[in-house]
C-alpha cells in the first residue's frame, strides 16, 4: 500500500528496487503455488502414492505451508477430467495476483517489457484459464504450467520470461547500505545529502523503541535524490524527500489532518514554505480511502544549510509513530490543544512519547492515580481539573520523561510507577500550597483589620484626629474582600476535593476577620473621650491580636513547605500553634482586666459599652486564632504522617 501511495505523489522512481524485490517474491511464491496444481493433480490420480505436500518449497517462499497441503491432500478427481481442491479458487487469485506483481515491477523498470507481459497475461485470462473457481479441468491446469513450443504461450512461459527481466533489473539495481539507509544508483553528490538526513534520525530512531518502522531508501531519478522514508506502519504515511543541488522537497502524506499539521510544526525554525494540507483518496486506505498531503520547499544557500533541514527532518520522523495514539491518551487527562502541546514540547527535546506508551500509558497514569490519590481524583476526572492547567502538563511532561529515560537507561517499570507517583504526589502538594496561600492572604487581611483598630485608639490616646467613618467603611471593605477570598477557595476545594483541614482553616480565618471587622465598627463609635486608662487596655489588647495573626502568618508559611520534608519548617509550624494558643490566654486575661477596669471606674454607659464590646470582639478573634492554631497542627500531623 505505501506503494501505491508513493506512485499517487508522482515518485515512482524510488520504488523500482523495492518493485523488483516483490516480483523476485512473488516469483517464488507462484512457482510453488504452479508446482502445488501439479502435485494436487498427482495425487487426485494416485491417491493411494506417497503425497508431496511442498513444506520445505512453501516455508522458503513465505507461504503458509498448511494452506498448500490442505489442497494437495484434499484433491479429488470429478469423473475423468476435472479436479476438485479446498480453496482452489484462492490459489488462481494468488496465482494472479503474483503475476501481476511481476509484471508491475518489470513495467517500472523497462515500460515496453512489461506492456508486452501485461499483454500476454490478458490473453491467458481471456481463455479462462485463471478463472477463480474450486474445479478446474485437467487440460487447463496442463495449459497453465506447460512449457512446450507445441502449446504455445503459458503462464508458466511467461513466467519464466519475467524472472529474466527482474534478473536483469536487479543487477542494475545493485544495493548499498549508507548509514542504515538502502541506497541505489547515488551519485558523489547525493551521499552527505543521504548522511545528514540518516544522521537526523540515527539520533532519535531509538525513542521508537520496539515499534517497526523508519526504514529508509534513496536513489536517484529524473535528475534529482529521492529519499524515501516508510515511518511507521500505517499505510499512508509516508515521506519523500526530493533534493535537487540545494532545494529541497518535503512530500508528506498522513492520514490524520492534526498530525500532518504538528509534522509542519516542528520545523518552524527553518524558512521553508508549506502547502497543501489537501485531502486525497487512494483504495484501500480504510473507511473513507483518504490521506492528507503537504509539500515544503525549502531553498537553502549552502549544502551545508540544506543538510540541517535534512537533518532535522530526519530527526524529526520517530516523534510521528503512534503519534495520535498518544494524542488520544492525553486528551482524556487534559484538553486537546494541550495534549498536543505536550507531544510539540515531548519532540523538541528529544523525550518522545512510545517510551511512554511502552511501558503501559494509561495504566501508568491510572495506577498513579490509584496509589496516590484515590480520593482526590476521581474517576474519568482529568488531570487538569485535579491539578489545575499548568500543574497537570507540568506531571504529564514529567511522565514522558521519565518514561523514556528509564527505556534508555533500563531501569525498571516498578521505579517509573513510583517515580510518576511521587511525582503526582507533589503536584497535589502544591496544589494543597495554593489553597494556604488563599488562607495566608485571609490571615494578611485580619492583620490589616487589627492595624486600622489600633491606629484609632493610639490616635484617640495621643488626642489626635480619628474619623470613624472612615475606619468602618475601610474594615467593613476589608472583610467583604475576605468573604470573597473564602468562598472562591471553598470553590476550588471542592473542586479539587482538596483535605478538609483547609477549608476548616478558611473558615477560621473568615471567622477571625469578621470578628475584627465587627470590632472596627465598635471602635469607630467609642466617644472620642475615651478614659486614657481604657485606651491602654485597648491598645494592648490589639497589640496580642496583632501577634496572633502575625503567628498564624508565619504558622501558614511554615506548614506549606512542610510536604517537601523540611524538618526546620515542621518545628515552625507546631511552635505557631503554640505561640497561638498563648496568644488567646493573654488576650482572655486582658479582656479580663478591661471588664474589670470598666465596672470600677464609674464610666458613663456609652464608654462603657462600646469599651466592653470592642474588647470582647478583639478577645473572640483570638479565640478563632486558637482554633485556627489546633487545625494547623491537625494539618501538619497529617503530612509528618504521610
């Protein structure tokens, strides 16, 4: 079929080598197939003799030997003329078919030999004598495997005559191997054009890994080098590359519209001109017998520069092979473009993706999934819902490589499952730090809340301008961004059905703001002559608040890198708790001492109320830091566990 397909772009030339190679083949299978009528009409006659089921003939000649024997032995006669076969009507469609193999092969090479053969075997179909049928008459198999002048023209004759013709083209045909590629006919030139493209895909022809493929032919017709380039397996994917001094001529084929475009796409560094993408049809290339074909030009200056486009082009062929097989794979973890984003991103760096699909694809994803996270990734959940976008290209790039690395190096498929595990692991991880970093930025907030109270009552204690307004407006801004903070992460937790412990902590969090925002508005209506020994109280109430959310701060920071095993950021982070837990204690005490304060100074109701309000805000939002501190320790425990 990749005949074909290089006869339907024009280069028939480079085929002529791998023509003769078939009809030589199919020489030797229809000999024995002519012998096997032969040896079927014997035993019809004789069956009682010995019979010759042709194995050793039929192993030589690549055909099954059961086939054959199954019609030898099953041949009978019907009445005095006329034999009877198992699958006698394949065998003189075989026959046929072999025929014109060798006729094809001889007509590429010498047109007016193979018009006359072609000429000879309409004649002798014509008479009937290769119609398909599973009896035939005894005088007819004689007609067709005869030799003898009397009886004029037989298959067997010209048979024999195409044999010479090949003979004769093969030797013109003389073979040599450069750098791996089958070559014909080079001349001086045409070598270090051949050299470049082999060195190209010398370099990355074991990224292919087990898979057949990237056999290579040049020779050279019409005046030009043609290198031809069979890829992988399927059909009609093929490359022939046409050099002619320093132009060169990129003919593609595929079957697949998005792999054709990627194939272009990998050579946007040189200035070669791309056409085509047109869609073609050719029988027997599957349901719709179409392929798409592109065209490069690329005109190089010096030899030296069309040899790097050979080079790369050659370089660039195993990144083809099974291709959208890959494609497909990716699409279930992540989008389409970045499926194939990830196999342009694979090919430039010389990763590939058949290492990938080597050592299991899917399943080496899906086990990760199982082992690692089961309860974070659901099934038929995509990676980048999971991970988010970036993080999820990020694990699967690491994937291929590591894929491809451990083929390379002969590692193990268990270190590769483990390695894209504890890989997935961290991903998760990090997904888990961008959740606390929402939770750090609550926390950065309630620290703002605790500044603006503070600011008021230094400026009430020293008697200089405070506007309450502002302070209220300004906090109850503050807390809005909070709750807008909070219900966008608990989103994403959910989404990514990220440990509870975090959201528990965003709640705290929101608690802790909203307990500060309430006492802002409390401060901003204290009469503006506050007793000076209320505002200190106050003040040093706010000043262990302030401690608080620095603590939880640092406590937040800490436990995020706690999962890449530092052992220093652990210690932080348990101390935060404890700082935390210390924090609400003293804040207790000094709500304490303000009540007390306020009930024996003789205060009017206004400064007493307001004072006792904002006081036990203050103390409240400690106590939500508190809690806070025991749900980070709860999370710390968590990944020291893991």
């Amino acid at each position: 079929m990749k005949t074909q397909i290089i006869e339907e772009l024009g280069q028939g030339g480079i085929l002529l080598p791998a023509l003769v190679a078939e009809g030589l083949a199919a020489n030797d299978r229809i000999k024995v197939r002519m012998s096997s009528l032969q040896a079927a009409v014997s035993h019809a006659q004789n069956p009682d003799r010995p019979v010759s089921e042709l194995a050793v003939e039929s192993h030589a000649a690549g055909i099954a030997p059961a086939a054959i024997a199954t019609l030898i032995g099953g041949a009978h006669l019907i009445g005095p003329s006329r034999l009877a076969a198992p699958n006698l009507a394949k065998l003189m469609k075989e026959i046929q078919d072999d025929a014109a193999a060798m006729i094809r092969a001889v007509g590429a090479g010498a047109p007016s030999e193979g018009e006359k053969a072609n000429a000879r075997l309409t004649a002798v179909r014509s008479a009937g004598l290769l119609d398909a049928t599973n009896d035939i008459d005894l005088a007819r198999i004689a007609r067709l495997t005869g030799v003898t002048e009397a009886a004029g023209d037989s298959l067997h004759r010209l048979v024999m005559d195409l044999h010479k013709a090949l003979n004769k083209l093969a030797s013109s045909c003389s073979e040599e191997t450069l750098d791996g590629a089958h070559v014909f006919g080079l001349h001086g030139e045409d070598r270090s054009a051949v050299e470049a493209f082999m060195k190209g895909l010398n370099e990355t022809r074991g990224l292919k890994f087990n898979h057949p493929g990237l056999d290579t032919m040049a020779t050279r017709s019409g005046g030009k080098l043609l290198i031809q380039n069979d890829i992988g397996t399927t059909d009609a994917h093929v490359v022939v590359i046409a050099v002619k001094k320093n132009a060169v001529t990129v003919t593609y084929t595929d079957v697949h519209l998005a792999r054709a475009k990627f194939f272009i796409s990998l050579f946007d560094k040189f200035e070669a001109t791309w056409s085509g993408l047109d869609r073609h049809t050719a029988a027997g290339l599957g349901d719709d017998n179409s392929f798409y074909l592109v065209t490069g030009q690329f005109q190089a200056s010096h030899a030296a520069d069309r040899n790097e486009f050979l080079t790369a082009v050659g370089g660039a062929l195993v990144f083809l092979i099974d291709w959208n097989k890959a494609r497909k794979l990716l699409r279930t973890w992540v989008a389409k473009d970045d499926a194939a984003r990830i196999l342009g991103w694979a090919a430039r760096h010389r990763i590939g993706h058949r290492g990938f699909l080597e050592l299991g694809g899917n399943e080496l994803l899906g086990s990760a999934v199982r082992n690692a996270a089961p309860a974070r990734i659901g099934f038929g959940e995509r990676l980048d819902q999971a991970l988010g976008r970036t993080a999820a290209i990020d694990f699967l790039k690491a994937a291929l490589r590591a894929s491809t690395a451990a083929l390379l190096t002969g590692r193990s498929v268990r270190t590769v499952r483990d390695q894209i595990e504890a890989d997935l692991v961290r991903h998760l991880e990090r997904v888990d730090g961008a959740l606390l970093a929402a939770v750090l930025r609550q926390i950065g907030l309630a620290h703002d809340v605790v500044a603006a109270i503070s600011r008021h009552i230094d400026a009430l204690r020293v008697g200089r301008p405070a506007d309450p307004t502002l302070l209220a407006r300004r906090c109850g801004a503050i807390e809005q961004k909070a709750d807008r903070i909070a219900l966008e992460t608990r989103k994403e937790i959910d989404r990514l059905n990220a440990r509870p412990t975090i959201g528990q902590l965003i709640d705290r969090a929101e608690e802790a703001v909203d307990e500060l925002e309430q006492a802002a508005f409390i401060a901003s209506l204290m009469p503006d002559r506050t007793d000076p020994s209320l505002l200190t109280a106050l003040a040093e109430l706010c000043a262990v608040a302030m401690t608080a959310t620095e603590v939880a701060a640092s406590g937040i920071a800490a436990a995020t890198d706690v999962p890449e095993g530092r052992r220093a950021d652990s210690e932080d982070a348990l101390s935060a708790v404890t700082r935390l837990i210390d924090a609400e204690h003293a804040a207790d005490s000094l709500e304490r001492a303000t009540t007390a304060l306020v009930f024996g100074g003789g205060f009017d109701v206004a400064t007493s109320l307001s004072v006792l309000e904002l006081a036990r805000a203050i103390e409240r939002a400690t106590d939500r830091f508190a809690g806070f501190g025991h749900l980070l320790r709860r999370h710390i425990m968590i990944d020291l566990a893991a």
